[in-house]
C-alpha cells in the first residue's frame, strides 16, 4: 500500500497529534503566566516559538498577547497548525483514505471535526478556554481509541503509527528545547523555585507528572525530568519510545514488503546514536544543541519516508 494512501493516512494522524500538542501548549502558556510576574506576555511568544509558527503569527500582528496568541493557536485559518486547521486537514485526509480505515475509526474522526468546529466557531473566551482544550484532547483521543480498538494491524496502521509518534517526538522535543532556552528569564533562575515549577509545568503539558512521580518522586529536577522525558522507554511521549516504535512499525514493513528503505537506518541511527546516552552525558554536550540535532534527524526521516513509500506518486 504505497503512495496515496500511505501518504493520507500518515499526516492524519501526525495533524491529529498536532492538534492534541497544541492544545496542551495553549494550556501550558496559562500555567507558565502563572509563575511569572508583570504584565509581560513573553511566556506566549515562548509557546509561539515551540510551534514554529512565531514568524508567521508577527506577519498578522504587530504584538504577542494572550488573547490573539490562544485565537492563532486555536483557531486561526491563516495557521496551518491551528487545532481547527489540523482537524479540518486530518478529516480531508480520512476522507480521501476512506477505505483503508474501518467505519468506527471514520465516524469518531467526523464526530471530532464537527464537535470542534462548533466549538470554535468563534473566539474562544477566558471562561470557556479550560472546558475547549479538554474537548480537543477527549476527541482527539477517541480517534486513536477507535483506531487501536478496529483496525487491522497491517501496513496501514503502520503509517498510522509512525505519524503519530513522529509528531509526538518532535512536539516533545521542542517543548525540552522551549523550556531551556526561552522560559528562563535569566541564568540566576536556574536551581530557583521558578525554574522547578517551570519544569513541573512542562511534565503536566505532555501528561507525564504522575508518571514521573512514580519513578522518580515528589523531588521535581532538570535532570530527571530531562532523563524521563528524553530516555526512560515506558514513558509514551518521550524521544526513546517514540523513536522505537517508529523503528518497530518500520521493521513490519521491511517484512510486508521485502526491502529495507533509507529512512529505516535513519531512524534506527537516531535511536542508536542519540537514545542510548546517560542523561549527564547529554548535559556536557549541552541540551539545546542536542535537541536541535534531534529535530533534524526527525525532519531528515519524515522526508525521506515519504520518498521512499512514494507518497506523491
């Protein structure tokens, strides 16, 4: 099943993934306002910076705020990243793949179309903002419900797969890489009380505070947050098990379709090269630079993916 297909299904469900990511960015921006002082919205531009759409929001406004931040992120039809913007791409994309997705995997994925296009219909208020971000994430996740619970696993939930944990990653990421580098408001916070309940937040946005408390306990620090989020492989946001099950959806279609693709040493280099560090080791080589090289070797394979399976043709 290469070309076409593959192709739809694939940014389904990465604009499926999108949509729920941002909606948990947004939600990160109101914790994070909470832990700064002042009038400042520099914590919005931080979330814009995470989505790489910053560029593209100060070509339609002259400042960052609040309110025309969360409106861009949600809603914005001149935001290809947009929550509205993804579901609207991911249900173009169920619809030309129709066939290749069972019927209770179509009806939850229309049923999430429609429910967010009422929703945000119009701008969203302070008011409803808490209620709308946890519709995005109870929707989208009864796609992937519906999904895990129907769908033969055959190729086509491989591309399913792989889109989904390919966003996941990046999003993931650039959240680690956000946090570092931009929320800090200068190198005397890190250590300080700020700089932990910053790092809290960024465990809550990618649903992983509970998960790290089992592990690691009620002490919140940089290096165990970045370790959890980065290497542990039970953890099912962060980079390692991303990686991995992307490697292992590729390793079912090396054997469906007998050969072995570029982008299949790409992502098992990735894994081999940069997920079997020791945390102390990423540190030294410095978590900024590190990250960054991560997102190119992501950016690298979701290219050559698409070249190798044909996805235009």
């Amino acid at each position: 099943m290469l070309g076409k297909t593959a192709n739809g299904l694939f940014w389904m469900y990465r604009n499926l993934e999108r949509a729920e990511n941002t909606s948990r960015l947004v939600e990160t921006g109101e914790r994070i306002a909470l832990t700064r002082s002042g009038d400042h919205d520099d914590e919005w531009g931080s979330i814009l910076q995470t989505t790489a759409t910053k560029g593209a929001y100060l070509q339609q406004r002259d400042e960052v705020t609040k309110d025309y931040v969360v409106d861009w992120l949600l809603r914005s039809p001149d935001n290809p990243s947009s929550v509205m913007s993804c579901i609207s791409a991911a249900r173009q994309n169920a619809r030309m793949t129709r066939t290749a997705l069972t019927g209770e995997t179509w009806e939850a994925m229309n049923g999430c179309y429609m429910a967010l296009k009422e929703a945000l219909a119009r701008k969203v208020t302070e008011r409803d903002l808490p209620a709308v971000l946890k519709l995005i994430r109870q929707r989208t996740a009864l796609v992937r419900g519906a999904t895990h619970g129907t769908m033969l696993r055959n190729d086509v939930y491989d591309f399913v797969r792989i889109g989904t944990f390919l966003e996941r990653a990046d999003n993931t990421a650039r959240i680690l890489d956000v946090k570092y580098y931009v929320l800090l408001p200068s190198s005397f916070a890190v250590g300080s009380s700020l700089d932990n309940v910053q790092w809290e937040t960024i465990l809550r946005s990618v649903s992983a505070r509970g998960g790290y408390r089992m592990v690691h306990g009620d002490t919140v620090t940089p290096r165990d947050i970045a370790q959890f989020l980065i290497l542990d492989k039970r953890m099912p946001r962060s980079l390692n098990f991303c990686c991995s099950k992307m490697r292992d959806n590729l390793n079912y279609l090396v054997s469906d379709y007998g050969f072995r693709p570029e982008c299949w040493g790409q992502i098992d280099m990735l894994v081999r090269r940069f997920l079997t560090h020791k945390v102390d080791a990423i540190f030294d080589y410095g978590l900024h630079e590190y990250i960054q090289t991560v997102l190119t070797s992501l950016s690298e394979f979701s290219r050559q993916i698409e070249i190798d399976y044909r996805f235009y043709e």
